[in-house]
C-alpha cells in the first residue's frame, strides 16, 4: 500500500533562493536541526538525478538518493536507512512563486506493500512524517532567513 501526506509552508525568499538551499544537497545540516553531519557520497556524471548523500541524526545514518531533479521547480529522493519494513520511502519538493515569496511543499509517500493492515500502518506513517516535514519547513525557512537578515 502507498501513502502520501504533503505540507506546505509559504517563505519570504524568490523561488531561486529556495531552490539553491534545496540544491546544494549535501548541506542539508546546515538548515535542517536534527541533522549532526551530512555529504555527498557519490554522483551520477549524466546529473543530478541518482546523486546520492548521506545524512547523520544521532545513531541514525540515511542514504538518501535523488529521483527527480527539475530545476529549479521539483526535488525528489528516495531514504534508505529507515526500518527494513518500508519498502520505499520517498520525499518530494516542489517551489513555486507566490506573489513576494516562494511556496514549498514537501510530500512524503510512503509504500508499506499490499494488504489491508499495511494500508493502517502507511497511513499512520504519513501522519507522523508530517511533523518532521513540518520541521524540514521551518528549518528551510529559518536558514533562508537566518542568511539574509
């Protein structure tokens, strides 16, 4: 079973800003708190896409790899790392202007496998993913802020 949540934050940066902090995909530690280390383990000569880095949260260790890469409009990467009952988890970004500022929404999906209990369990992932998008929105928000005060 698959699931999705989004959350959407509206950030007073142009979209550009936004997506350059988005892009420089081995520096998430700088704006994401929670995160101890994280850098570029490897990338694809052909771009972005397949890019892969590795990312430190305490005893926590994910390699997180892109799938999409559409600037300066879509980020995507799929997390290994996580329990091995998630089949596949995957985070999407997308920025789009909004009048004076940018808004970025993040969707999390979240495939657990078939069946009718793992359809619960995915859901019930989602919802708790929605707060640490909830956090990966503030920290964004705050780093572009933090940067240009």
């Amino acid at each position: 079973m698959v699931a999705q949540i989004s959350r959407r934050r509206t950030i007073s940066a142009d979209p550009q800003t936004v997506w350059d902090v988005l892009a420089d995909f081995g520096s998430i530690h700088d704006w994401l708190p929670g995160v101890d280390h994280s850098c570029v383990l490897s990338t694809d000569p052909d771009g972005p896409v397949g890019t892969k880095r590795r990312v430190q949260m305490g005893r926590m260790t994910l390699v997180e790899t892109i799938t999409e890469f559409d600037a300066p409009t879509a980020l995507a990467y799929d997390i290994a790392g996580l329990p091995g009952w998630l089949r596949r988890f995957n985070n999407r970004w997308t920025v789009r202007a909004a009048g004076a500022g940018t808004t970025v929404t993040v969707t999390s999906t979240v495939d657990l496998g078939p069946g009718r209990l793992r359809a619960l369990a995915a859901r019930l992932v989602c919802l708790a993913m929605a707060k640490s998008s909830d956090t990966m929105l503030a920290g964004l928000a705050a780093r572009w802020e933090t940067a240009h005060v």
